[in-house]
C-alpha cells in the first residue's frame, strides 16, 4: 500500500537518516491515541499547547489501559497505516491530511480473541497465552483479514526547533466546566468525569455523569440543566442528553448517563469558559 507504513514510529525514522516529516509525527500521534498512549501523545503536541494544559491533565482526561491489555492496543495501533492526502503550509505551521486505516477493534474477530476487551481477564492471561493472541493478531495483519476502518483526518503541526509538534490550538480553546448539585434530602451520590475539559470551537466533547442510589428505596429524581454565563449558553449546542426523564434508581443501584455537546464555531473570543450544571431534584 503506498503509504506510510511506520512499524518502529518516530525511532524507526530516525534509524533511517531522516528527519521525521509532519505526515509521520501526525501519524504517531494517531497511534499513540488509538493506543491509549496519552503520555506519548502528549510529548508529541507543541510547546504553546502544552503550557495550557499540563501533562497531568490530559492524562486525567483519558482512559487508560493497562499491562497486556495496553499491549495489546499497542500492536493493534502498529497496524495503523496512512497515506497523505494533502498539505498546506503558513510559515511555520503545515497542515496534512491523512488517509487513516486503523483496526477494528470491536470488529467480532478481534474482540473474540482479545475475549471482548475484558481488562481483568486479559491481564491474568499466562506468558504463552499472551504470546498466542499476538501472534495471531500478526497473522490476521499479515494475510490482511484484520477488519479495519478507513477515513480521513487533518492535523495541523508547527515546526520547534529541528522536529515538528502537533499543533490543538488550546491557547485559542474554551474550558467547559461540569457541575452536579444534589437537593438537600436526595441520597444520590453523583460523579462527573470530566469535569473540566478544554476544547476548540467547532468541537464535541462528552461528559460521563454516574448516579448512584444510596437509600434502601426507589429515588425518583429530575434532572435540571443550566449553562452559564447565560449570555453565552446558545453558543453550547446540545447533541445528546439522556437526562430529560426522571431519573428512577433502585436501592444501591448505578446508573451512568452521557451527554454530548458541541461548542458552537462563532462563539465569541470573549467568551471562553462556560458551565454546564445538573440539579438533582426530589420527582413530584
């Protein structure tokens, strides 16, 4: 496939006496994510991105694998090839478009041997165990039977120094804060995750809001929705929100419910943080 077929990432350029491009930082970075490498992805963004928000942050924005099941995502994001669409350059800053194909990971062969992406059960998994499903993820590669996706995406990057970082623009982003309140007399226990996030006009962000029942009986409650400062509150469009309902809980039960938005391209420049309260209130 012509293309960038990068095994080795950015070392393996390196090996090969040459400076890594845009088209191979970009796609370093897509694996890194695709991966569930956030600490990777993170010494790959710029300098001005990275003074926004620090690695702890971003790290604890993400979900993160660990031990085989990490690995295991990691050779799945090995197997990520890309051929370069198209570039425009703006002194420094260059952006590249992307052909991506990543693997299916939810495709019904890949979650079968990787027994549905079961964390707990892959990590306890013996050495040669390990072995046979990255073999076999090997071989589903090499005779191409591996499912994939395929689609587009552009990066922008800047040029520091002699290599080249990407480039999210989070200087020029917006912080969405997410709050809960609880009505005095609910016994509901909500989390929110995130609860800060920054994003770039013209993108979704998604938010995780788990409801816990901690009464020995049925709580029924509703659920307010306020975003603020209101002057502001139109340029916050909301895609999904699953919360209209009552929200009903057995005795000691969970519920997780995730709501959408997408903050709005013209969004003024003034305006760049916004929050997003849910009022837990009794149902009448």
């Amino acid at each position: 496939m012509r293309g960038l077929v990068l095994a080795g990432g950015i070392l393996l350029l390196a090996s090969c006496a040459r400076e890594a491009g845009p088209e191979d930082v970009a796609l370093e970075y897509a694996r890194s994510l695709y991966a569930g490498d956030a600490a990777g992805a993170y010494r790959l963004l710029s300098a001005p991105d990275r003074r926004v928000k620090d690695e702890a942050t971003f790290l604890r924005e993400r979900s993160r694998a660990t031990g085989f099941a990490l690995e295991l995502a990691g050779r799945l994001a090995s197997f990520i090839e890309a051929t370069p669409v198209k570039r425009a350059s703006e002194g420094a800053h260059v952006t590249v478009t992307l052909k991506l194909r990543l693997p299916d990971a939810n495709a019904p062969a890949i979650a079968t041997l990787v027994h549905q992406w079961d964390e707990r059960q892959l990590n306890a998994f013996s050495r040669a165990e390990r072995w046979r499903i990255l073999t076999e993820l090997d071989r589903l590669y090499r005779t191409r039977a591996l499912a994939a996706l395929e689609g587009e995406e552009t990066f922008e990057l800047v040029r520091e120094g002699s290599g080249w970082r990407v480039f999210l623009n989070w200087p020029g982003g917006v912080w969405v804060q997410f709050h809960a309140t609880v009505n005095e007399g609910i016994p509901l226990q909500v989390t929110i995750n995130p609860d800060e996030v920054l994003v770039n006009p013209g993108e979704r962000v998604q938010v995780n809001v788990r409801v816990k029942n901690l009464h020995t009986r049925d709580v029924i409650a509703r659920v307010g929705h306020r975003i603020e400062p209101k002057s502001r509150a139109e340029f916050l469009a909301m895609v999904q929100c699953p919360m209209f309902l009552p929200v009903t809980l057995a005795p000691g039960q969970t519920k997780e419910f995730v709501s959408e938005y997408l903050v709005l391209k013209d969004l003024p420049e003034r305006a760049r943080r916004l929050q997003v309260t849910y009022d837990f209130l009794m149902a009448q």
